[in-house]
C-alpha cells in the first residue's frame, strides 16, 4: 500500500498529540507537501545539516525530528544560512520534515517515560502537570518523578546513571553521601522544572543543560542534581518512535522503511590524553 507525507503525520499525531505541545512550541510539518509520497522514513534528534545531507544521500522521503528546524519566526529565507540550505535541500529532493517536541516528551510513553525506564525507576508520577493530564487516563506532562529500587548514596545513584545511559561523563552536585530513594526526570533543558523538583519530595534531579546556579540551590536545599547533557537525555526516544512507526506501517500494509538516523552524535566532545596527543602532532 502506498503512503504519503499525510498518512505519517496521522501516525504520527497518534504517537505524541500535539495538542500536548507547549504554546512556545512549533511541532508538525515543517518543510514540504503533505502529499508527497513516503518510501523511507528517518528519525532523528536534530534537523542538521548533516543529518540533511546524509538524508538527500539515501533516498529519504520524510525525516521525523524531535527538535524543531523552525523554532523562531523566520523573517527572512536566506539560503546561505544553515536553515536556508536545510530547507532549499529538503525542496529540491523532495524531502519532507515533520517534528514532534515537546508533545512528545508530555505524552505517556514519551520521552520522560523511556528516560525513566532507562534509569530503573519505579511507580512514576508526572512531575509538572499539563493541561489535560489530571483528567485524562493518558499520563500527560512534563518529567517524571519516580522511586529507587532501593536507597543509596548519590555518588553510588550516579555511577548507576551513567552506567545505564552509557556515558562517559556526567556532573553532579550536592553531597556525594545524600541519601536517595526518590528521583526527579527531565529530557532535554530541565532548569525551568527546577521549582517543581524542589517541591516533588525527590532528592535527585535528572536532566540536561543544568547551570552553575541550580547546583547552587540544590546544595543549599541538601539535594542531589545530575547533569547527563541535553543529547544524552532525548536521544534514547530515536528507537522508540522507529519500532512504533515501523508497526504501525506494517500494520497498514505500508511499504515503507522507518528507520533511525545513524549519524547523530552528541555536539560536545570530551578532551581527554588521545585528543591531547592528536594536537600536539598537528
């Protein structure tokens, strides 16, 4: 059975409402015709360039991204600008864009529920309610908080954390000896739930672009924060959203390919002895 641009975004509008989107939010189609025709599906984080590229390379109809390409009204389409070349390329290989934000990360399943899975979390409940999500069997809002397996020490929650996410790095603060039984999750840029989290009853909070000052407060409330980075936090959802597409495709006897972007990596690099050694034989 054939599919167009339409037939993903009816899917995909079943995946993450957007009406769970935020009002400062842009989700949906962002470049191209609802109906040109779908063969290959990618997922992906970012709408980048390379992501583009690569995308054009492999004969890609549609890419779905969690991140918007067009986030702030444009003024203007300059074609030399990264999201001008973006989009005179999607136009020019008929490639579709379609987002999915923060309508993802609020619906049951989402973004925070796979965050908090990952971890190990236990009887999660919504950290910051959304509209809809008190009288509505769908779990909707923004974070999660959920409880330990079993108590411990922050230092040894974090070393749990990073060995789940498979990460090299991650910052914490707060005292290494607190003790924690409860945790608090949010994908992406979490320091706007910072009030919430202080107010949850969880001793740790969990996300990604956390600042100095929100170390700050949770050293004086005697709580933990762990930093895991912005991509590290929402990347995890890329496999999610492909097995769900992918049978719902198959479901309907489409004869499209969903699969995952497989060059996206985190922008920042860790500078260690090897990239040390690198430099000093430039």
């Amino acid at each position: 059975m054939k599919a167009n641009v339409a037939d993903i975004i009816t899917m995909m509008d079943t995946i993450a409402p957007p009406d769970l989107a935020e009002n400062w939010d842009n989700v949906g189609l962002q470049v191209g015709l609802t109906e040109w025709n779908v063969h290959k599906i990618w997922i992906a984080l970012d709408p980048a360039p390379q992501v583009m590229a690569a995308a054009c390379d492999s004969d890609v109809d549609l890419i779905v991204t969690h991140h918007p390409l067009i986030f702030k009204p444009l003024k203007s389409i300059d074609l030399n600008t990264a999201v001008g070349s973006i989009i005179r390329r999607a136009i020019q290989n008929k490639i579709a864009i379609f987002t999915a934000h923060t309508n993802l990360d609020a619906v049951s399943g989402g973004v925070n529920d796979v965050l908090a899975a990952r971890i190990g979390l236990k009887n999660t409940s919504i950290l910051e309610e959304t509209a809809g999500g008190k009288n509505s069997e769908s779990r909707r809002g923004l974070g999660r908080i959920g409880e330990l397996e079993e108590e411990m020490s922050l230092k040894d929650f974090s070393g749990i954390v990073r060995e789940k996410l498979g990460l090299e790095n991650i910052r914490i603060a707060g005292n290494p000896d607190l003790r924690v039984f409860k945790a608090a999750v949010c994908g992406g840029s979490g320091s706007g739930l910072m009030n919430h989290f202080f107010s949850s009853g969880a001793q740790v909070y969990i996300s990604g672009d956390l600042g100095y000052h929100n170390a700050r407060d949770v050293e004086s409330a005697n709580l933990g924060l762990i930093d895991i980075g912005h991509f590290a936090s929402e990347h995890l959802i890329i496999d999610t959203v492909v097995k769900r597409l992918r049978k719902m495709t198959v479901d309907n006897r489409m004869d499209i390919g969903v699969e995952a972007c497989m060059i996206e990596q985190d922008p920042f690099w860790n500078f260690d002895d090897s990239i040390l050694r690198i430099l000093k034989k430039r």
